[in-house]
C-alpha cells in the first residue's frame, strides 16, 4: 500500500504542469489599436504566492504594477509552494487604464508568448495646441482630464479613452477651458486673446524715468510709458525705476491702462511755532509734488532723549506735538508714504529773553521825550514874553 501512495505522488508531480517553487519573469504591454504604448496603466497579477497547509489550497496575492512610456511592465512572479498536490500554476492578470479594465485568467506558467499584450481599442491620441490669434503656439501648461504637461512650444499630447474630455490651458497672465468628445484621434486647438498693455511711470512732480516692468518671466524696459502685447488674463508685475520697486495688479480682462508713481522728494516744513500756551510745537508741513504720496508721520526727538514723541495732524497740513518740559532744541523728522525721511532742526526761544526785548524797545522813546519837552519849555518862554511885552505897550 505504501508503494502505492508513493507511485501516485510521483505521477501526479510528473503531470504537473510546474515545478514547485516555480517563479516566472512576466511581460505584459498595453496599447491602444494603433499599437502605440500606453503610459500609467495599472498591471495587477495574483497569483499563488506561498505554502499554506496541508489543508489549504495556498497563499495567494497581487503583484502591481504601472506601465512607463513604452507601455511595458516586467513582472517577478515567485511561487514558493512546495506541496505539489496544492500547486497552482496558473494566474490572473487585470489591466486598468483610465476606467476602463480588460483581463486574462488562468494564465498557464510558461505556456504563453514572450510577451502578453492587452489592446484598448477605445483608447485615442489627443493633441492639444495652444495658440495666440495669429496662430503662433504659446508657452502654456495644458491639463487634460486632471493629467498636466508642460508644453514649452504650445503643443501636448494626451492618450484619452472615448468619451467627454476636459481641458484647461494655463498661459502667461490667464486660462482658457473646453470641453470635447473625443472617439479617434483628434488634434484641438485653443486660440489665445491677447490686449495692447500700456504703462506709464511718473515721478512726483509728474515727469517720466527709465523703468524696467517684471512681468511673469520677462522683462520689458522702457522710457516713461510701455506699450506691450500680452496674453489677455490677470498678472502680478513688479516695476523698477531708478532704484525704487513698486508692485502692480493687472487685470486685462477689465483694463488696459496702467500708472505707477513713485515719490522721490521727502516732505516739507512750511512753518514751526508754539501755542499761545508754549506747550505745543504746531508743525505746519507739506509734501510736495503733483504725485506725492503724502506724509505718513511726523514726529520730534531731542537731544540726549532715545524718546521719540509723536506729532498728530489736527487737519490737513497742520501737525501738533507736545512740547518736552525745559527743552531748548529739537528736531523734528518727516516722514512720506514712500519711505523718504528728512529732519529738520528748531529751538525753542525762552520767554524772558522775549520780555526782555520788549522792554528794551520801549526804552528807545527816551531821548525823543527829552527833546520834546525842550522844545515845549522854549515855547512856553517865547509866549510869554511876547504876553508881556503887549501888556506894556497897553
């Protein structure tokens, strides 16, 4: 009996059709009817993986796989089952690619072509271009379906499945959209708006510099105004002129017509004197220019005082700051939107030394009185006399 049961192992291990512990190195491809590979399709294999028990018919599992640019995958099968009566050699393969999914079951181990191929034959090229209205191509990120490719010369191709297509075209400063039915290849193009952008650039006093606008990743210089062709859409520019930067929001969509100034004269003191309580300093000031970006603070420091003591306007032009206690010299600092700074020293005149002066003027009258009061006493004589003579005559 026992020469029986061994007889009968070795015959079924003998019409086996593997060895145990067997391993494969899979080929699989995937195209679509035009035979062209198609990319980022996802291979699964499963397979008999393992030794489980007597019992147990196995372990089984899933080898994943993705298909690169030549549509190619090589899979590493390995099938450790040692137990020749549970041994399974077969396996199923299952292809997905854009929702769609094709299989292929009972795949008999080195029983089948070098390389197994699975045809979507709904599968399509896309091209999609991107086009200004000249029909010249544009720089543009092309997504088609959520799938996104840089295209530097305005063309991308997409393999798609039949069926509605999205596509979004990213360009310099906008975006255009379409929907499509795709079922063959097809080639879309998406014409691109463009806007004649003008910017013109001032100085304070409303005169022109030489300027440079940052626009996406191209430079524009120019004297005083720009003239520029551009992709109609929605753009963050920076402009330099003469050392300064300013930032500029364009919407083509809504204008064209662009301005930025920039300030380069500080503001200025007009006039500085106390209150008729000389505890205030009142400040009138100004920033001049047509242009001028207007003063953002004023404020006064002095001497041997870190203290910086702020100055609030009280109406257009007008600034007021309080006046530090025993103080005799100061300097007050203005300040414009545009960042420019200038200080300008003051000194505060006691008040005896205006009393003083006051006095001193009044003194001035002296000999002026002294003379008067001659001529008076003269006077005074003369008539006198001649009263007396007349009275003689009489």
């Amino acid at each position: 009996m026992k020469k029986i049961l061994v007889f009968l192992f070795f015959v079924v291990f003998a019409c086996a059709q593997c060895q145990p512990s067997w391993s494969e190195d899979v080929f699989v491809k995937v195209v679509d009817s035009h035979s062209r590979p198609l990319e980022n399709a996802t291979v699964q294999i499963y397979f008999q993986m393992d030794y489980g028990g007597i019992e147990s018919e196995g372990i089984y599992g899933l080898a994943n796989h993705t298909t690169g640019s030549d549509g190619m995958v090589i899979a590493r099968l390995q099938n450790n089952q040692w137990y020749a009566p549970k041994l399974d050699c077969t396996y199923d393969i299952f292809v997905d690619y854009k929702g769609e999914r094709k299989e292929m079951r009972d795949v008999l181990v080195g029983k089948h072509g070098s390389i197994i191929t699975f045809v979507f034959e709904n599968a399509y090229l896309l091209t999609v271009k991107a086009m200004d209205e000249n029909g010249h191509p544009i720089p543009a990120k092309i997504i088609v379906n959520g799938e996104e490719k840089n295209a530097e010369n305005g063309v991308a191709s997409f393999n798609v499945v039949e069926g509605p297509v999205d596509i979004l075209v990213l360009y310099s400063g906008g975006q255009r959209s379409a929907e499509i039915w795709v079922e063959n290849d097809r080639t879309f193009e998406i014409s691109v708006a463009y806007s004649n952008l003008t910017l013109t650039a001032l100085d304070d006093a409303g005169g022109g510099m030489e300027c440079v606008l940052q626009l996406e990743h191209k430079n524009y210089s120019f004297s005083k105004t720009l003239t520029a062709q551009v992709p109609k859409g929605t753009y963050y520019g920076k402009v330099f002129c003469m050392g300064r930067e300013g930032e500029l929001d364009i919407d083509l969509t809504r204008q064209s017509e662009y301005f930025v100034f920039f300030d380069f004269r500080p503001p200025d003191i007009k006039n500085i004197y106390l209150d008729a309580n000389r505890t205030v300093l009142v400040i009138e000031a100004e920033d001049p220019g047509e242009k001028a970006s207007g003063i953002a603070e004023i404020w006064v420091v002095y001497p041997g005082d870190d203290t910086v003591y702020p100055a609030f306007k009280e109406k257009a032009g007008v600034y007021k700051s309080g006046l530090k206690e025993g103080a005799k010299n100061f300097v007050v600092f203005l300040k414009d939107n545009e960042g420019n700074i200038k200080g300008v020293e003051g000194a505060v005149e006691a008040k005896e030394q205006s009393i003083e002066a006051e006095k001193e003027k009044g003194e001035d009258w002296g000999p002026f009185l002294t003379i008067l009061f001659v001529i008076i006493v003269v006077m005074i004589g003369f008539l006198g006399k001649v009263v007396y003579e007349q009275t003689k005559k009489g």
